[in-house]
C-alpha cells in the first residue's frame, strides 16, 4: 500500500473529482482511497477508467457501509462497489465502522434503533471469503479502537492489514497506533491534516518546524506522520496542493518529538460508543461463526 494516498471523501463535486483524480494519477499518487457512503465512487471510475496507468500499478481501497453487514449481503456490496469503480478487484477492502445498522439504514444519521444485531466476526468472516475468491486482495477496518481490536483479533483467520482512523498532531492516538503496529496492523490516517475546525495547520510550533524546513504546516504534519510508519490519504483538488503533499521533508528528532508533546487534543470523528458499546459489535449470543 503506498505511503501516500489521495482521500476522496467529501469530494462529490461532478465533474471537479474525477479530474482530480486522474491529475492526481498523472502526478504520481497510485493510492485512492474511497468508501460506498461518499456516494462518487463513479466519478472515481470514469477517471480510473481513462488512465493509462496500469490496473495493477493502482492501490484501489474501498469501504462497505454499515447497512451491508449481514454475511449475505457482503459479496453484492463488493460487486456494488466494483461496478462503480468500473473494476475486477479490489486492492483494499475495509468495514467501514465495527457495528452494523439495518438494511433500510444508508446514511451516517441514525439512531440506536436502528442498530443491527450482526456479529462483527460474521461480517469479518465474509470478507475472509472474498480474500479467498479474488474479489479483493486484503481486508482491514476503520474507526476500530484497541477494546474491539483485542476481541476480535484472537478471532480472525486473516488479521486486518490495516485500521484507519483519524490521526493528525492534534489526535495523535499513541496508544492505538502503537497497539496496531505491534499486531502487524498498518495504520492509514485520514484527516491527516485536520481541516475544518481542527486547526493543526495553524500550529505556531508546525508553522515555525516549516518555515525551518521551508516546505508548508501540511508537509510537516504529513512527515510527522510518515515517520511514524502511518499511511496519509491527504485531499485537495488543487494541482499546486496534490503536488506539495507528495513531497515530504526529514523531520529531526527534536521536531518529532515536539509535535508528539502538543498538547492541544480535537478531532472531527469520535467514536467513543464503540468501546463503550461492545454489545453493538458481538452480539455473541447470536453469533453464526465459532466465537473464541
């Protein structure tokens, strides 16, 4: 999986991404990161489709939504995906988050209710499946923290290739991704700029370490990252940008560790519920597949 990816989510504008993506291509970026829920997997497609670079030189990743959880509902989520990206195979495919919703259920605003009783290691064993079919060439997971990860681990034929969450200087999950690489389990970080609210590339210490290295606050977050062994799916739609995040810079040693002392913790996802709610994830009384 190349160490630096371009990340596709909230870019839904016609037209705008599928340029974006085939720049992004012609650059250099041979990692694209999508997800059935940011509904423009198509867009995405129609740019794969009309690159000249070789299928098999493109690390494709994709995500299944909640809603698709049930074992029986796995292989036609995955043909969904692939019919949308207009391919054979997927390099990556990950579950989206660990707990499953009901059928009717596509969209991120949902209710407790509407949470399904599907054991995650079900939903697990029918990726395996597809690892063993060719439809996808690895599994992983997303938005997993270190409570789930510990029970489902002991379970797994194939162990996650990777867990991607959100991590930047400013949710920077220490504990997590130490966790995760001790295991084998490759962390890719997405927001791995902040953004929105989260204003990491307003840092005065980031912006002192690039003004240093004369390079920008998103390259220093973006190395900081990289030296930390953590794949980075940055996005931008513009050219001059998708250029300047592949080039990173050799932090020192005194400016990694800085940045891994700030002090200022914010996110934009927070998945708390997840450890709080092992319930949501097991569901071992029902459980298909041989729980350990």
């Amino acid at each position: 999986m190349p160490e630096i990816g371009l990340g596709t989510w909230k870019a839904n504008e016609t037209g705008v991404l599928q340029k974006t993506v085939k720049t992004a291509i012609d650059i250099g970026y041979r990692h694209i990161d999508c997800a059935k829920i940011y509904n423009n997997q198509r867009e995405i497609g129609k740019a794969l489709k009309e690159t000249n670079i070789p299928r098999e030189e493109l690390f494709i990743t994709s995500k299944i939504f909640q809603n698709k959880h049930r074992p029986e509902l796995v292989p036609g989520a995955v043909d969904e995906i692939l019919d949308e990206l207009q391919l054979d195979y997927l390099d990556m495919l990950l579950m989206h988050w660990p707990y499953a919703l009901i059928p009717e259920q596509n969209t991120t605003d949902f209710t407790a209710d509407e949470i399904e009783n599907v054991p995650i290691m079900d939903t697990w064993k029918a990726m395996e499946a597809l690892v063993d079919s060719g439809k996808v060439r690895a599994i992983g997971v997303s938005n997993f923290n270190k409570t789930i990860l510990e029970k489902m681990i002991p379970q797994c034929r194939i162990v996650p290739a990777t867990n991607q969450i959100e991590v930047h200087p400013y949710n920077q999950e220490r504990e997590l991704v130490t966790y995760c690489q001790s295991n084998g389990i490759v962390i890719t970080a997405y927001c791995p700029l902040g953004g929105g609210k989260i204003n990491v590339m307003n840092d005065d210490f980031i912006k002192r370490v690039a003004d240093a290295h004369g390079c920008t606050p998103a390259q220093v977050s973006l190395s900081w990252l990289l030296a930390r062994g953590i794949i980075v799916i940055p996005k931008s739609n513009h050219e001059f940008r998708l250029k300047q995040n592949l080039q990173t810079v050799t932090l020192t040693s005194d400016e990694l560790r800085m940045i891994s002392h700030i002090k200022t913790h914010e996110r934009k996802v927070d998945p708390k519920n997840d450890a709080e709610q092992l319930k949501w994830v097991f569901h071992e009384d029902e459980a298909k597949c041989p729980v350990i």
